[in-house]
C-alpha cells in the first residue's frame, strides 16, 4: 500500500510536470521553436497573480482569470513583436533570444520582487485530503491539479484535431509554404500559439505557486522538468507529454521511496537519459523533423 | 561627504536619515544583483564602492575610522534570518555614534558595512571577499545559519580578518568547516548553542507530553542536515540515549516537491514526534502534504522553519501548536552592554520601528557587535589586526545573548572559538495582538549548568490538535 501511495503521488506530481510542460510541446509542435523562457514566463505569471492578490485585494479565482488572460497577450505580443523576427533557417537564433528573455525576467523579477521565497493561500483545500486506507490518502489540491492538467490537454488535443484554428495550426506546423498559400497568415498563427502556451503555463505557476512557494529563480528548474516531459513524451505531442510528466512524477517519488531520500530527482533525471538512449523520439512521437 | 552616498552606514549619518540612505543602499544591491547575475561582481562593487571613510572629523585624540563588515541574508529564502538586521545596524550605529574610545587612547568612529548574501553560500563567500579586500574592513560579522556563517567565517580565516558570529549551531561551524577539536581556529570566534541544547531542549518538551517516543526525522541534505545527522556529532546518538527511537528519513534534497516516501515512512513507524531541520519554504511543503496524506504527529518540533512569526503566517492556520527551538526571547533576563537595554526593551523598540512587527529571534544578532565594541575597546593596536583578534579572545562579557567567553574551557566552551549560550523551548499560539505568539514552554535546560540562567515560562506543551 506504501508503494500504491507512492506512485499515486507521483502520478499526481506529473499532472503538474505535465502542464508546465505542454505550452512548450505545442510551441514546438507548431513552429519547431524551443523557448527557453518557458519556465521563467510561468513564474512570471505565478508573480502577476501574486501582484493581483496583493495590490489590488482580488480574491485568487479571480487573480487567475486575469493573470491568464494577461500572459494571453503577452504570448501574442512576444510572439509578434519579437520571436517571431528570430524564426527562419537558423534554429540556434531562437535558443539565444530566449535564453536571454530568460535572465531578463528572472532579474527583472528580483528587482520588483526580491530574491525572498513567496506562497499563494488557496485556503483550507490545501490541507484537506480523501483518505482511501490508513497508508493512503489523496490530496484534494493535487488531485484537483491532475484533472485540471487532463482537462487542458484534452481540450488541446480537441482544438488541434477538430477547430478550424487548430487545423490551421496542423497546417502550418506539417508545411509553412502550403498553408501560406491557402491563405493561412503565418505570423499571426505562430503568436497565438505563443498566446495559448502561455495561458496554459499561467495555470501551471499559479497552481506551483499554492502547492509550494515560488522565488524569481525558480523557472529554469521547471524548465528543465518540461524539457524532460516533452523528450520523454514525444515532441509534439500531448498526450505524449502528460505522459512524459507522469513517468518523471513517478520516478521521482519511487526513487525516493527505492533508494532514499536525495535518490528521487537523480532517478527522475536517469530515466529520462535512459528514454533518450533507448527512443530518442519519445513515447508518442507525432511530428518527424527532417 | 562622498562617503555617506556610498555606503549605507556610516556611524553619524545613521540616526538622521536612516531611511533614505537605506533605500539607497537597497535599490543600489539590487542594482549589483541585477548586474551580478550576468556580469559577474561588477554590480555589487558599483554599489557598495570603495570608501575610504577619512570624513568622520577631526579633533584631538580621534583616531582612524574602524570598519565593521556584517553579511546578512536580506533576501532570499533565508530572508527571515536577516529581517531585523537592516535595523540592527541602524540602533548600533546610533550606540556608537560618537565613536569607540579605543585601548589605544584613541577615540574612532565605527562604520559599519551591511552586505547582503541573497541566501546563497557561494554569494556570501563572495560578498566577504568583497568586504575584505575591496572595502578593507578590520572586523568581519556573521550571523543567520551554517549557509550563510561557514562560507563568511572561511573567508575571514583565509583572509586573516578577525570574524565574530552567532545564530548557527555549533557543531555545523565547527565540524561542518573540518574543525579540529585539538586545533580550532586561529581568527574565527562564535557564540550559539550546540545540538547537545537543541536535544535537551526538545526532549525536555517531548518528556512533557504523552508519546511513544518514536521519532520521524527529516535532516536535508544540507550544511545543517549534514550536522544535525551526523552519527557521531549530531543529534541521532544524543537522541538515542535519551531514550527516543529515531526513524530516519533521509538527506532529503532541500526544494523536493514531494514528501510522500518519508510521510509514508513515518506513518508506517507510528511516529508521534516529527523532528529535524528544515528551510522555511521545504517545511510548508512537507506540513501541508502531511496533512493531505493524514500523518498526524502529537508533536512536531523542528529546527529552523518556525523561529519567526513571519515563517508560521506563511504556514497559516495548521501552525498552532508547533514547537520550536528559541534562542532568544524578551524574557531573556540579559542586557544590551552598549546600552543598558533589556530584552524586552529591545523588543519593544524593534516593534515601535518596524511598524509594529512582532518581536523575534534575529535580534539575537544585536549581540556580535557587542562583542566587536567589547574588542575594540581592550585593543591597543587598531592597525594590527592580530591584536583586535588578541583582544576578542579574551572576551568574557555579559551581551543581550548572555554570557559569552572564549577562555572558560568545556562545558561553556565545547571546542575552541566555541561559547555555549542558552536555549529554550517554545510552542506557536493564537496570540491576541497577532497571529502567532511563541511562548516559552520549557526553559529547564538554561537553569541547568553551565548556563545557570533563570528564565520563567509562559506557556505549557500541549499535543497539535487536528
């Protein structure tokens, strides 16, 4: 029952790898871009939210609603006003750009912010769990993280196989010219992605941000929990990096409890390698570069 | 007086403006922080300057300016450590400001210089390099956990600058920087309790309630879980021989996301007690999960996570009950040596100062300079810096911390550059005025030798009720 519990947590934990992770995926998906700010625009949003509760008094239902309709227009406006000029035949040009946008916010953070430790009080829901047997208990706050992590890929998923706008996105992601030609403004395709990403990873540093807490320097170990998810998963693919992030959850949590404490990140970090050695394309591999 | 720009706290213009130039000081860190984290020191340099201090007036018998360097954890998530350390400077500032009259007849003004180590230890060593070499300090000061003394007092005893310290335990000081019992150190000295206190302290409460006296530790990974672990040094053996079992979780990686292997454990073991030594953000994490997965200890006590009021308003409602280690308190029967003022009299002005902030153990750092002024003032020689280190030595002298001396041997003094000062236990209440009130539950251990320090309770240990 110790080892159910164990893995039911790390299944928990992975909802949460998993939606960090999926703005990435589909960032990558549409445009092949990696976007190493991802982790730091995510602790960015959780310092929005932060602000909204703190400066303005909004209770935190309403403080996400803003803060992701705010990193909403951010992503468009990033996407359109800057990455979008790096996007070509030069795949590093993009890596370099984000790579510096991340040290931009993380000091840009520690200064409005300080370098202190900050927490989001979601209430009692944080404390209150189903206990299932003596030796098993599920949070409420974690469980309710997973399904929200659920609910957003498969509400990904529907929009890319089933709406219009989702087409266009396939479109564009399978051959930029053609889907040009049938009229498909490419630019404009390309920010709101960069939109959605950034909504979704808004809900991922809010619901981070009330698990534990937060400091400005945090986003790039989230990052690198989001690369490994989407590696792990399948570039592209959503439901390959809910996947992704479960398997890393799991790891984790199991290697703790397998070989103790200190072991579990290590574990997590092998059994990516291991995945990457045995199939590099990942579990559910949708796009085939080059 | 290009100085006073500079710097942050020259001793005369403390007491007249202390907020602007602080705030100066503050956007100016933040400025080098800024700067530091893509272009390396250049920032901090920027901000802290080379200062030369040569302005502090003429006069007869006046001597040098004496510089006093202090690394604090101003922000980061140790920032609670170093909440009253802005503060401190100021009201020591204020208690110097008309200069140290010297052994050597001499009277010099004191400048005291404030860095901040973000929380992080390479940062610290890196800022203690700065005061050493670039703003030429002749006396180094460190307080706020083995993070943030260990690298600073290193760097002291590798530049050769005498470096007075507290708020650490002793064992991570000593032993956690390879200290040699037979040898010691030649220019750092430091004075706090050891975990031979915290044991006593924390059985003592535990000896209070009705438990199995099983015990589910959880020590980091970390310079102090390392030194609270230790099988020989720490905690485990003293633990053993007061007659408790102690099931351990592990050197757990401070910043783990998920406890649910060691909950698990400890609910397997039936655990009454929770121990150890967290950081205040690793044990949110870790209570809030206990909770979720329905571990419910009768006590949990643990080191470090829940010394400040600040710290348990972060944990909220499931904080009341916790219990703690307390180092320092307004009830402490002990008195400023600078100014006469008491514990409580230093709470109380820290309270009226701060905005009406609840008193807390990091003014226990009010002490290191004490013993610096103490130093200062049997030091014939300001320019020789073996003779300031000569004179710290023989401290034997009463502080708001207590009686510190380095020169009484074992028990006071364990190891050498080591005092012993006192520990009490404490228990987090509803309070009126504020959120949380930490009251004195257990003080047996300070009444006993060597401390022989009379300190009333206020409060009883009570099971945490769920």
């Amino acid at each position: 029952m110790t080892w159910a519990n164990v893995v039911i947590q790390g299944i928990l934990l992975g909802g949460l790898y998993a939606l960090f992770a999926t703005g990435l995926a589909l960032v990558f998906g549409v445009m092949r871009m990696v976007n190493l700010a991802h982790g730091d625009l995510g602790i960015l949003a959780a310092f929005v939210a932060l602000f909204i509760v703190q400066s303005l008094g909004l209770p935190l239902g309403w403080a996400t609603a803003l803060t992701i309709a705010i990193m909403f227009l951010v992503g468009y406006a990033l996407q359109r006003g800057l990455l979008n000029f790096t996007l070509g035949t030069d795949d590093t040009r993009p890596i370099v750009v984000t790579f510096g946008l991340s040290i931009i916010i993380q000091n840009a953070l520690i200064m409005k912010f300080s370098a202190d430790s900050q927490g989001l009080d979601a209430g009692r829901i944080e404390n209150i769990s189903i206990k299932v047997s003596e030796q098993l208990s599920v949070g409420w706050f974690p469980l309710i993280v997973f399904v929200i992590a659920i609910a957003v890929i498969a509400a990904l998923e529907v929009f890319l196989a089933r709406a219009r706008l989702g087409r266009a996105f396939r479109a564009t992601s399978d051959d930029r010219e053609a889907a040009e030609l049938m009229g498909i403004n490419n630019r404009h395709i390309y920010s709101l992605a960069m939109a959605i990403a950034l909504a979704i990873v808004a809900v991922a540093g809010i619901l981070l941000a009330v698990r534990t807490t937060f400091d400005p320097t945090q986003g790039s170990f989230r990052l690198i929990y989001a690369f490994e998810a989407v590696i792990m998963g399948g570039m592209g693919s959503m439901w390959g990096t809910l996947a992704g992030g479960i398997i890393l959850g799991v790891a984790q949590t199991v290697g703790t409890q397998a070989f103790g404490a200190g072991w579990g990140l290590v574990v997590g970090h092998l059994v990516f390698l291991t995945v990457l050695a045995v199939r590099p394309s990942g579990f559910l591999a949708k796009t085939v570069t080059a | 007086m290009s100085s006073e720009d500079k710097t942050g706290t020259g001793t005369e213009s403390v007491a007249k403006t202390p907020l602007t130039r602080r705030d100066f000081l503050k956007t100016a860190g933040i400025t080098g922080l800024a700067l530091g984290a893509t272009g390396g020191l250049g920032g901090v340099l920027a901000a802290c300057g080379d200062d030369d201090g040569g302005d502090a007036g003429g006069g007869e018998g006046q001597g040098r300016p004496i510089k006093v360097g202090f690394v604090a954890p101003l922000t980061g998530p140790l920032a609670a450590f170093g909440e009253t350390d802005q503060w401190l400077v100021t009201k020591w500032g204020e208690a110097v400001k008309d200069g140290v009259e010297c052994g050597d007849g001499q009277v010099h003004p004191i400048e005291i210089i404030i860095k901040d180590s973000q929380s992080d230890s390479n940062r610290a060593a890196t800022v203690a390099g700065d005061l050493v070499t670039n703003d030429g300090i002749d006396v180094m000061m460190v307080a706020s956990t083995p993070d943030t003394v260990s690298p600073v007092a290193d760097q002291a005893e590798a530049l050769q600058v005498p470096c007075v310290s507290n708020d650490c335990p002793w064992q991570p000081y000593f032993f956690g920087r390879g200290g040699d019992p037979a040898v010691g150190f030649t220019w750092t000295y430091h004075a706090f309790w050891g975990l031979e206190d915290v044991t006593a302290v924390f059985t003592g409460m535990w000896d209070q309630l009705d438990t199995n006296k099983k015990i589910g530790a959880m020590w980091p990974n970390d310079a102090d879980g390392l030194g609270w672990a230790d099988p020989k040094t720490g905690q485990p053996p003293m633990l053993k021989e007061a007659g408790y079992t102690v099931v351990d979780g592990g050197r757990f990686q401070p910043g783990t996301e998920d406890y649910t292997p060691q909950i698990s454990k400890f609910k397997a073991a039936d655990c009454d007690i929770l121990s150890g030594v967290f950081i205040p953000p690793d044990f949110v994490n870790f209570w809030k999960q206990s909770y979720q997965q329905g571990y419910q200890p009768v006590a949990a006590t643990v080191g470090k996570a829940l010394l400040f009021p600040a710290q348990l308003e972060a944990i909220g409602e499931i904080g009341y009950g916790l219990t703690t280690e307390c180092w320092w308190s307004p009830w402490h029967p002990f008195k400023s040596s600078l100014t006469g003022q008491t514990c409580q009299e230093l709470a109380d002005a820290w309270t009226s100062e701060s905005g009406g902030k609840e008193w807390n153990q990091t003014l226990l750092h009010y002490a290191v300079f004490e013993v610096v002024v103490d130093a200062l003032k049997r030091t014939t020689d300001v320019d020789d810096k073996q003779v300031i280190l000569d004179a710290i030595k023989a401290t034997d002298m009463e502080t708001i911390q207590g009686k510190i001396t380095w020169s009484a041997g074992a028990p006071l003094n364990p190891v050498p550059n080591v005092c012993r000062t006192v520990l009490v236990g404490g228990m987090w209440t509803k309070g009126e005025e504020y959120p949380f009130d930490l009251l004195l539950v257990d003080t047996q251990h300070a009444a006993e030798e060597p401390f022989n320090v009379e300190i009333p309770t206020n409060g009883t240990v009570e099971p945490i009720k769920y």
